[in-house]
C-alpha cells in the first residue's frame, strides 16, 4: 500500500533531513546551497506579474458604486487592522528578540545595500510612486506595481460599467490563474530547495538555528491570541454580541483555517458561516469576504514583520525608526495580492526580504516551520476579514439578529 504524503509534511522531512545533513556533514554539504537558491528565484520570477495582475482584477471586477462609498469604509477597515497586526509583530519582535542566539554573518555589499536603504522618510514615500511602471515591472518595486495596479484597478471598474473591457478584465484573471498554477508548481519543489537550504545554514552554524525557530513559533502564537482577543472584544462592543455568541460564530472558521492553512479553501466556509452564524448581510459578505482575501491579510501582516525583526537579528543590525517604518510599510504591501494557498507566505517573504537588503537564504530558516506558522497566519487572515465583514454590515445595518442566536 503506497502511502501518499502531502506537500507540507514533505516540506517538514526535507527540512528534518537538511537539519540532520548538514550537522552531520557540515561542510562536506555546504555546496547544496545552490539548489535551494534556485528555488527561490523561481518562486521569485512569478511573484511581480502575480501581485499586479491579482491587485487589478480584485478592483476591476468591482462595480463603481460599491468602490465608492462602501469601498471606502472596507479599505478602512482592512487598513486598520492590518496595521495594528504589523505592529504587534514588530513590537514583539522587538521585546522578545527571537533572531538573538544566533549570529549569521551579512557580507560588505549586502551590508552597504541595506545602510543605503536607510532613505529620509520624504524619499520613501516619493519612492511609493513610480514614474514608468515598466520600470518598476522590471526592477522588481513590489510598492510601485501595487500602486499603479490600485489605480488601473479603479480605472478599469469605472469604464467597464457596460462590461465593454470584460475581455480585459476576463484576460487578467486567466493570467492570474496561470500564475498561481505556476508558483503551485514551483512550491511542489519545496521540500528539494527547503531542505537544501536548511542543509547549507546548518552545515554554517551547528544545530543552534533550532533555538531561534521555536521562539519565533512561542511569540507568533501570542501575537495571534492577543490580536484574536483584540478582534473578538472589537465585535462584541461594535455589534452587541456576546462572547458565547462570537466563539460560537467563529468556531467552523478557525477550525478550517487551522486545518487547511489556505484562506481560499477556508472562503466558503467564511461566507456562509458569516451570513448563517454572524448575521452579516449576503450582499456585504459576497463583497468584502473574497476582496479581504486578495488585499487584506492580518496574520500574514503580523508574521512578515516578526519576520523581517527576527531575520535583522540573525545578522546583529540594530533597528532605526525609519528601518522599523519600513518593515511595517512592506509587511502591509506585500499582503496585497499574495497567494491565498498554503506557501503564500514563502511568496510574501520573497518580495519583503530583498526590500530591506537581506539575503534570500535567511527565508530557508523560517520555510522549515512554515507550516507551523501558516495555521497562526491563516486563522488571522480569516478572523480579520470576518470581522471586517460584521464592523461593515454594522455600519450598513446589514446585521441581522442571527449574531446574538447560538442556534445556528
């Protein structure tokens, strides 16, 4: 009887395996980096076309009317709470120092690239908008192409009201459906590149980058309980429901989101949990819920920056505020667009890494628990959206009286 393993518990062996290789080897394997390294730079060829053609479909598809008024409370919101998840992850980052204890070594050029990333803020921003998208396709500006997408995005939903550019429209989210297929297909690839990586980190530093891993696990579950809590008190003051009411509510949603680590595969239980259990309107459900997908991810927010704190602590550089604003503003860009299925969160850290000047291969240490970090990241995103959904259907008197009932 053949005994089929699914992609992430082979992920889990190839990084087991690259573990064991390496302190056993050491540097007799080193060399096996290479093959890691051209994982992710295949992950890396799909990520800009993906992100601009995912953003613009997201708004295009959208009537004008509901990208108006509606639309504007729903950025709000997504805004807000992706905000605050960012910052809780910096800060945590911060107090409990999970990337101390371990002490990679950054070579001169990377060193030189990211004390020139240290820009005034005025820079930065300017550097949000590009002056050819082109150019910012090509060089990679993750910021500059989200931007341009929002805007064509917007465009695109305000001349397509007769449906006239729904071949365009149609056109994107076929390109974008191949994207995806794609990165799938290079992620099938994982547990080769994963555990070459962790071989070849390893092999450099002994069996002490386990320490690190599993504080970095220990303070993501608390950002994720705190942030849960700040969730669920938000409900029950905004929309009068009781605890009971909101665990209840809730209940299917995290339990698929643990499960499943894939905020698509978790949508329909989403929407209909939202509409059946949560009393949020249909009309409102159907708009936020596979728009908070695409653009809005709490738990992704939370670990990219927790990330980026702990990767500068692998290679002992201190943190400014403009460095810290930095890793905030792209753990919030990098959200948007980013694949919604198991290994999305490779994709969001192969656009952010680079950003701040890092080497790739700090992404090798954090890929090897990164299913363990998708089911905090997935219950996140999910919870957030839902919520965004009820404070919308609040504001919209789209609540209906199934939110107080625990008989659903």
């Amino acid at each position: 009887m053949r005994i089929k393993l699914g992609l992430t518990t082979q992920i889990i062996i190839g990084a087991v395996l690259g573990i064991i290789l390496g302190a056993v080897l050491r540097s007799k394997i080193a060399d096996i980096k290479i093959i890691g390294d051209i994982f992710l730079r295949l992950i890396q060829m799909a990520v800009i076309p993906l992100v601009f053609c995912t953003v613009i479909a997201a708004i295009g598809k959208l009537p004008i009317k509901q990208l108006g008024r509606l639309g504007m409370r729903i950025v709000l919101w997504f805004t807000i709470t992706t905000v605050i998840a960012a910052l809780v992850g910096l800060i945590l980052g911060c107090l409990f120092h999970p990337g101390m204890g371990l002490h990679l070594t950054l070579n001169a050029p990377l060193t030189d690239d990211i004390v020139k990333n240290k820009v005034a803020l005025t820079d930065m921003i300017l550097g949000f908008f590009p002056t050819n998208i082109f150019e910012a396709l090509t060089q990679g500006n993750t910021i500059q192409v989200i931007i341009f997408a929002l805007l064509f995005g917007v465009v695109l939903s305000k001349a397509n009201t007769s449906q006239q550019y729904d071949a365009i429209l149609t056109g994107l989210q076929q390109l974008n459906q191949l994207l995806v297929s794609l990165i799938q297909a290079v992620l099938r690839l994982a547990p080769l590149g994963i555990g070459a990586l962790m071989a070849a980190v390893t092999a450099d530093n002994g069996l002490k980058v386990l320490i690190p891993l599993i504080k970095f696990l220990g303070i993501f579950g608390l950002g994720t309980l705190l942030f849960l809590m700040g969730l669920f008190t938000m409900i029950m003051l905004r929309a009068h429901m009781s605890l009971h009411a909101v665990l209840h509510g809730f209940a299917n949603i995290i339990l698929i989101a643990m499960t499943t680590t894939s905020s698509a595969a978790s949508l329909p239980v989403e929407m209909h949990d939202a509409e059946k259990r949560l009393g949020v309107g249909k009309e409102i459900s159907e708009l936020v819920l596979p728009l908070g997908m695409a653009l809005n991810s709490n738990g992704l927010a939370m670990y990219l920056a927790l990330a980026c704190v702990t990767m500068t602590q692998f290679y002992g550089l201190s943190l400014s505020f403009l460095m810290m604003l930095e890793i905030v503003l792209l753990a919030i860009v990098a959200c948007l667009g980013t694949v919604a299925v198991p290994g999305g969160g490779l994709v969001a850290l192969t656009i952010i890494v680079p950003a701040l000047g890092l080497p790739l291969e700090s992404i090798a240490l954090l890929a090897g628990i990164d299913w363990f970090a998708g089911i905090f990241r997935t219950t996140l995103n999910v919870v957030g959206d839902t919520t965004t959904a009820i404070m919308i259907a609040a504001d919209e008197h789209e609540l209906s009286q199934v939110s107080v009932s625990i008989e659903n």
